[in-house]
C-alpha cells in the first residue's frame, strides 16, 4: 500500500515538473479596432435583425518563445468579421473580409463565400499579414466585412461593415523600448 501511494506522488511531482509554467501565455492574438453594427429588416425590428462584428486581430507574442528577439514586436495581422442571426433570418453569407491600411491601401482580403447554413452565426479572417522589420512608415489597419442576409421572408439584403482603425500604429516599434511595449500590450488584453 505505501508503494503505491509513494509511486503515485512521484507520478504527480514527475507531471507537474514536466508540465509548462502556469505564467506561460499560449494566446498572442489581441483584437483591436473592433466595430459592432446591427440592422434591421426594413427598418423594423419585428421583421427581423442580424449583427456583425469586424476588427483586426494582431498576433503580438511577448516574453514568448515565439517572440523573436525577445522585443515585444506585432509580428502580423489579420482581418476578422462576424455576423449574427439575432431575429427572424434565413441565412448569412460572408462575402468579402478585407484587411487595409491608413495611408490608404489593401493589405490582404478574403474573397471566399461562406455561408452559414443553420448556425446561429459565422466568422471569416483574412490570411495573416507579415509585419515587416524595415517598416518605414507606420499605419493604422481597418477591417471591411461584406456579407449578405436572407430573411425569413424570402428578401435578400446586402451589407457591410466598416470596422474602426486600430488604436495603435502598426510597425516593428524600433523607437518604443520593450517596456512601453508590453505596456500597450496590456491595455489591449
């Protein structure tokens, strides 16, 4: 009996040795610029409603192992829409994500239909967008989420959402030193 009690401690301190430090983060993914829009069928919120979200996620590892030189850097970024069936709707379908930038310009979007079927909603993202090191000049980035309702009616509305700048400039942020990066890190968590 007291073998098998001392072999089930040792199994247990063995496990917690071996297992990664509670402190370790394994989500670097921050959401920033987020907008949230809902509309209704006809103007009337008895015929029917549907919601959508769309901000920017950015990957931002820090004091990671996937934090490269250990600086605290937005490695990349990547659009992210979400629409929701609230009252009264057949069917969405997203239609576009776009992924841009202030100065103007397109980063990266996603074209791709995707319709929602029976499920109460449905989310898209664009491919992730490299931050680059050499960044000369740095840019908010915005989200666009284009989609389409079927109402239980039989109508069909097409819509779209434009999704706030994103709170901080994107760039590998060379002038900030680590700690005010952490610092902006947190105000997104």
């Amino acid at each position: 009996m007291r073998w098998m009690l001392l072999a089930t401690a040792l199994a247990a301190l063995a496990t917690s040795l071996l297992a990664p430090p509670a402190t370790a983060q394994t989500n670097d993914v921050y959401r920033d610029g987020w907008s949230f829009k809902s509309w209704y069928h006809l103007g009337n919120p008895h015929r029917g409603e549907v919601s959508a979200e769309s901000w920017v996620d950015l990957d931002w590892p820090c004091g990671t192992l996937r934090d490269i030189g250990m600086n605290c850097d937005i490695q990349r970024l990547r659009g992210h829409g979400l629409v929701k069936k609230e009252s009264k709707v057949a069917r969405v379908e997203i239609g576009l994500v776009r992924l841009g930038r202030y100065p103007a310009g397109t980063l990266v979007q996603n074209e791709r239909n995707k319709n929602s079927g029976s499920l109460p909603q449905i989310e898209q993202t664009t491919a992730w967008y490299p931050v680059a090191e050499d960044c000369v000049v740095a840019f908010r980035a915005w989200t666009r989420t284009s989609f389409a309702v079927r109402w239980t009616d039989g109508r069909l509305s097409k819509l779209s959402l434009l999704g706030d700048p994103t709170t901080m400039e994107i760039c590998r942020q060379g002038d900030l030193t680590v700690a005010e990066r952490q610092r902006r890190r947190a105000r997104l968590g």
